[in-house]
C-alpha cells in the first residue's frame, strides 16, 4: 500500500522539523502532532498549503495519541526532552510516550512506524536516566510494533544545535573552550537533514521494517577535536581546556535547577555524563549506507551557520584571530 499521511510527533523539535521537511518534500502529507501547537506554526512553511497540519497531543495522554493517529498510513516518533521539567520526565515522555504510540499505531492499523532513539539506546547496563528512558523507550515500541523501525542517530547537528552552535557561543564570549575531562571521548556528529533522509528512505522500502539503523557522519572526531574544528570555522584562537568531569557534573546539577523556573540549562549533569562516553557506529551495524544515503560532514555545513560567530560577523570571512 503506498504511504499517504503521515503522522509525526515531535514534528517542531529539532530533529523533528528535518523529518517534517524531508517528508514534505516527497510529497507526502503530514500531520504534525505536538505538545505546544502555538510553537509549531512554522512548520507549516516546509510545504504547500495544506500538506502539513498541526495536531494537539501530548504523550502522556494515551486518547489524545490514538486521535493523532487516526486515518494515518505511517507514524514517526522524535518526540523527546533533554531536560526534566514539571510533568515531562525522561520516563513519561520517551518510555510511556513510546508505549502509547506503538500501542495506538498497532490498534489503528498503522502500516509503518519509525522510531529516533539515539546510540547507545541499548546500553542496558547505564545508570544514566536519560539513557535507561532511551532504552525502556525501544523496549516499549518493539512490543507494542513488533515490526517497527529504530533509527540511533549519533549527536546530530544543524542550525541552533546543541553542540556546534553552543560551542561556537562560547568560544566568542569566553576567554577559553571548556572540555569534559580531556576531550578524548569520540563523536560522530550526523546532519539533521540526512536524519530526515533517513526516515524517507526507510518508509520507501518494506524491507527496512523490524531493523535497527545506526546513523552517524562520514568521519568521528574527539571532543577536543570538535573544539577545534569550531575555533577554526569561527576563525579564533581560544586555549582548550579539560575540566575534570566530576566538577562539570557538579556544575550542571546546579544548572539544571533553572529548569524549574521554565529555562533551559546550558548543562546538566546527565549530558555531562553522556559526554565522557563515545558515541559512535558500530562495527557490522546497519548505516546510511544500507540506505543508499551519503551523509554530508559538519565541514561542508558549518560556514553556513557558524559564519555569524565570526569577529565581524558572518560577512567577514578573513577576520584576525
């Protein structure tokens, strides 16, 4: 049966909007179902008029998930949080959020549904709360869709991201680069707009259904190495320093209170945990090029985002250090 409508939760998020993006750009049409519609309007403009529609729902409401969706052929989930706040817990959010659509999809006869989780979602053995949410997650999409698609992208990046752009930030402000310990943790950081790519290509062949796809760019770096990559495409010269990752723990534990005022925190102490750890492809795992896809490296990418950091702005392309 060939895919019409497809429901995308989390659709406004940052992976989210790529997915949004690529499906509309093969014609399909999507409902967008998210928390917050007011913060989701600009979706709309990645396709024609009235391809892409917004949807209430919230994931922790099971009626409103079987509402959105209803009538559709194919269901993708990249909803997710990277910081706790009031009732949006990791658990509630990722795990039970998980159950309920892959509960939802299989009852409305969904053909098709594709899950984003992350590497190292099948870390069973971590302690890491956002991680065991990650993990459960899986669990729960695999039971309840037995024949869905999980997609583990490494740390992806793009526009605003929280890893490039957060560094090129402060890299412009502070008279250093801070690292998590020595920055030899490896990253293979993968373009947001391939991860929409991705989603594509799976729904485009049948074959792809119960498989798990790791995604990650055509190269990994350390994190020192990410620094400086950074330094370079902003045109700086910063000390890199290492922090020892107890005190980076500690510093994002207090930082992640600001969360219970609404903000969001430029840290927290699971991230800096998940930072220390490699993030990376395995070997014999299905890739990108199982689905005929050439990932694009932050090199080609970066100048197009990363150019306003620069002393002078982004129309200064050979400004002094």
């Amino acid at each position: 049966m060939a895919l019409r409508q497809i429901t995308v939760f989390g659709g406004s998020g940052f992976v989210g909007r790529s997915i949004v993006q690529a499906l509309a750009r093969e014609g399909y049409m999507v409902r967008v179902a998210v928390r917050r519609i007011g913060l989701a309007n600009g979706v709309k403009a990645f396709g024609d008029v009235g391809q892409i529609t917004l949807m209430q729902a919230n994931l922790r409401m099971r009626e409103s998930v079987v509402w959105a969706v209803t009538g559709s052929d194919a269901v993708v989930n990249a909803a997710g949080i990277s910081v706790q706040r009031g009732r949006q817990r990791y658990h509630a959010v990722h795990a039970e959020g998980a159950r309920n659509i892959a509960e939802a999809s299989r009852a409305a006869g969904i053909e098709r549904l594709v899950h984003i989780s992350g590497i190292g979602a099948d870390n069973r053995s971590s302690r890491n709360a956002y991680i065991k949410s990650k993990v459960a997650a899986e669990d729960a999409i695999i039971a309840g869709f037995t024949s869905a698609t999980i997609l583990r992208p490494s740390v992806v990046f793009g526009p605003n991201d929280a890893m490039f752009t957060r560094l090129a930030s402060i890299a412009s402000t502070a008279p250093f680069v801070p690292l998590i310990g020595d920055g030899s943790a490896k990253v293979q950081p993968v373009f947001s707009a391939d991860v929409g790519r991705a989603v594509v290509a799976v729904l485009q062949r049948a074959d792809t259904a119960r498989t798990v796809f790791e995604l990650g760019g055509p190269r990994v770096y350390t994190y020192r190495e990410i620094a400086q990559l950074v330094l370079h495409e902003i045109d700086r010269k910063k000390p890199i320093i290492g922090i020892p990752a107890p005190l980076m723990k500690v510093a994002g534990f207090f930082a992640q209170q600001i969360a219970r005022l609404g903000l969001t925190p430029p840290l927290t102490a699971d991230q800096v945990e998940l930072m220390g750890h490699d993030n990376v492809v395995r070997p014999g795992a299905n890739t990108f090029a199982n689905l005929g896809i050439q990932p694009a490296a932050p090199e080609a990418i970066l100048p197009t985002y990363l150019d306003r950091f620069r002393i002078g702005g982004r129309y200064n392309q050979h400004a002094p250090a």
